[in-house]
C-alpha cells in the first residue's frame, strides 16, 4: 500500500507527481501574511490538494508570506476568490465535505469526526472567526478540544493540529483499504 509522505522537497514538479491527502484548506479574511505563509507550510508537508484563499487572505507574491513559507508557495497548488460563499458551493458541487473550524454550539471534537474525504477545511478571520454567511453553509463544524484557561488558538497552529488529524486519519483509512 502506497504511503503519503511527511515531507516535500523541490519544486513543483515534484509535488506534483506524490500521492496528495484529498483535503483542501480555504482561509477567509485571514490577516496575518505570516499566518498564510505558515499554511502554505503546513499544506506542503501534509501534501494537501489545495489552498484557497479568499477575501482579504494574502496571496503571493507577497514579502512576509514568503518569509514564513520557505518555499511552499511554490510547490502548494493554490487560487484566490474575493467570494468564498461560491467557491464552497464549487467545493460541495465536486464532492467535497465543508467543515468550519471554529467552535460553535453545534460543533464536534476534532478527535470525534469522521471527514468525508475529500474534505475542505474553512478557516476564517483571527478574531472575527468565519464570516456568518459561509459558516451557515459548512456541512460540519468542528472544534479543537481546549482545555486549559484560553479559548482560542492562533489560525496557523489550528490549521497545523486539523490538517494533521486528517492526516492520521486518512492514513487510517487508506491501511484498511477503505
């Protein structure tokens, strides 16, 4: 059986040609040019499908997304859409389960979900959270367990503990022939 890798090296030929996890990530009015780099990252070394940014989110070529992606924005597929409403209708239309990452009342535990791979994973603003419009539209919404005294964690290391989760379990589900 074929395994995904942990990591990926060279351009974007080469990421081009490994087995791709069947996740996207869409980041929506994300601030932080450093919290996109830091995706970029992230999705390069769980080979995810896809990055998707929307609204305000930086996209490259931009100076401090690069300086914490190292790379990855070159290797990491990606697109920008100023509406991610009709791009998760997009999504959804090719098959995609839409998951908000965001606690809310309906939310499941990370640890608890069962993604319907493919899956996109829906990050929004740092403090403002996902717009009301696309949460509405998220098939699942699902929550990172926090148990000390905050109640929050900053968007790149959310995005890193989500995408590795799925990770593990696609890897699951991929060693049981499923």
């Amino acid at each position: 059986m074929e395994r995904l890798p942990f990591q990926v090296t060279g351009a974007a030929e080469a990421y081009d040609g490994i087995v791709k996890m069947p996740v996207a990530v869409l980041l929506d009015n994300v601030r932080s040019m450093y919290n996109v780099g830091a995706f970029f990252r992230t999705a390069d070394a769980a080979a995810i499908e896809k990055l998707y940014l929307s609204g305000i989110t930086a996209h490259p070529p931009k100076r401090a997304l690069s300086k914490t992606a190292l790379g990855a924005e070159e290797t990491v597929p990606w697109e920008h859409s100023w509406e991610p409403v009709s791009l998760s209708e997009r999504l959804r239309t090719n098959g995609y389960e839409i998951a908000a990452i965001e606690t809310s009342v309906h939310a499941v535990d990370l640890f608890d979900w069962t993604p319907r791979f493919p899956v996109c994973v829906v990050f929004g603003h740092e403090t403002e959270g996902i717009r009301p419009e696309l949460s509405a539209l998220c098939d699942t919404h699902v929550r990172i367990p926090m148990l000390g005294r905050k109640h929050s964690l900053n968007v790149a290391t959310a995005g890193g503990i989500v995408l590795y989760e799925l990770l593990r379990k696609y890897r699951r589900l991929r060693e049981q022939g499923r």
